[in-house]
C-alpha cells in the first residue's frame, strides 16, 4: 500500500493511510450519513461506535453499539469502546465535545461537505485513510453519473427550505442543502439586503407578506423536524403558496447517499 500519500480534512488536520501493520483499526462515526459511507466503502468491520441517528445501513449497523446523539455523546463510552479514529462534522458535532475526545482519541477526523461534489475529495479522503481507495472511485464514478443526469433548468424556483417548527427555521444559502437544490435551479430564500443576511447557518424566521411574494413554494423537510401533510396542508391555506414534503435524507446527507440524492433531485425538478 501507498503510504507516503497524506490525506488532509476539514481543518487542515493531516491524516496518514492505514497500514495492515498498524493495530487494528476502530472507528466510531459520530455523523449519521458518514457511517453509511463507511459501510458503503466495506468498512462496517472496524466500526465500533455510532450515534442512535446513525440508521443506515440497518443490517451493517444494527449491532454496532450506540454512544449517544451527535451532540449528547457519552464520553465514558466512547474511551471504554478505545477507538483510534474518531469521524465527526463540523456542523453536527459540539466543538467541546469533540475537544474533549481529543484527549485520548488518537486521531479524529473533521469532516464538512458543503457542496455535492465536495463528496469526491470526502470519499477519497476516507478510502484513502482505511484502505479502500477502489472503493472510493467506484463512489466517485457512481456520483459523476449521477451529477451528469441532472436535468437542465427547466423550472427554476426560489423556495423555502423548513427544517423546523416552534421556531420555523430555515438553512442559509451556504450549506449543503441549499447547494443541493440551487442544481435543479432551486434558490433558497434569503431575508433582507446582503448586509442584513443572518450569520447563522440554521436561521429562525417569521412569515410575513414580504417573506411571502418572495418565494414561488415552501418545502417541508422530513429531518430533523418531521414535517407531515398536515403541516402541507395549513401552510398552504395560511399562505397561498405550493407546499410539498422532501426528503431530508436526500437533500442533507452527504456521503454515498448523495449519489441517490441526485437522483432524488431529478424527479423532484418535475414537481
């Protein structure tokens, strides 16, 4: 194996391959779409820890055993579990936590994909990392294919992504998700001049008629708020406006299941 190669993540951390030498290697993912991709890659045999949000896939998972939330993690688990590589993302996962799991985690790797094709350097990364650098390519191919069967913009739309309710709150023009949707066309929306626009990644917001005449539909998102047709059908009567449920997991889980996001985005272009 290569292993003069040096893989660097999200902070600039440098991280050397895996080496069939090394003790063995133990992973626990504290990001839900990142151990899918483990699986994915054939690493579930060196995952000994997972967050209960990680539930796919459920029959590579189901007893892999569970150390918290991705920001209510169980430190004592995880050091009884003795991991030598912690994944975690920037947005997912409390910095003091983290911080703290650094004491005696070996190596902890940062991940934080904000644009679909940010998944190429992250499933090389990884693959690069463990060992499975054909894996990866077979990912990065499936991924091309899919990015290159994105319909033209057809219809284009400004919409209103909701994650959650009581307080609504929405997702900023920088994040994955809204990276996702500007590929099919679909801006999110944005509050106020440019000098105005929240800092937050996750901001709240208020319907208002402004707000309102903005945007041409509102879109429900399954996760982290389960938003169902109930909801569809009082935000339609309230606003006027189309509503329709998404599929979170399609449109915010980086990882292999971007590639079937893609996919996801093609049918939902025809909506």
């Amino acid at each position: 194996m290569e292993t003069s190669l040096i893989f660097t993540d999200a902070i600039g951390q440098q991280h050397r391959p895996y080496r069939p030498a090394d003790d063995a290697v133990r992973i626990i993912s504290l990001v839900p779409s990142i151990t899918e991709l483990l699986c994915d890659l054939g690493l579930a045999k060196y995952l000994v820890g997972r967050t209960g949000f990680c539930i796919h896939p459920a029959a590579a998972i189901k007893n892999i055993p569970k150390v918290g939330g991705t920001k209510d993690v169980n430190v004592e688990k995880i050091r009884r579990l003795a991991p030598t590589h912690l994944i975690v993302n920037i947005d997912e996962n409390e910095k003091p936590t983290v911080d703290q799991l650094a004491g005696f985690v070996p190596h902890i790797v940062v991940t934080h994909p904000t644009t679909p094709r940010d998944n190429l350097d992250l499933y090389r990364m990884l693959g690069g990392i463990f060992g499975v650098a054909a894996a990866a390519e077979l990912l990065c191919s499936e991924f091309e294919l899919a990015y290159h069967d994105l319909p033209e913009h057809k219809h284009p739309q400004r919409v209103l992504y909701c994650i959650w309710q009581d307080p609504w709150m929405t997702v900023s023009q920088d994040t994955y998700i809204a990276n996702m949707l500007a590929l099919i066309g679909w801006q999110q929306w944005r509050t106020g001049k440019p000098e105005q626009i929240p800092s937050q990644r996750y901001p709240s917001f208020a319907w208002n008629d402004e707000l309102v005449h903005g945007i041409d539909r509102v879109l429900l998102s399954s996760e982290p708020y389960r938003f169902t047709d109930t909801h569809v059908e009082a935000l339609e009567k309230q606003l006027g406006k189309p509503v329709q449920l998404v599929d979170g997991e399609m449109l915010s889980w980086y990882g292999s299941r971007a590639i079937q996001g893609l996919r996801y985005l093609s049918a939902l272009e025809q909506t």
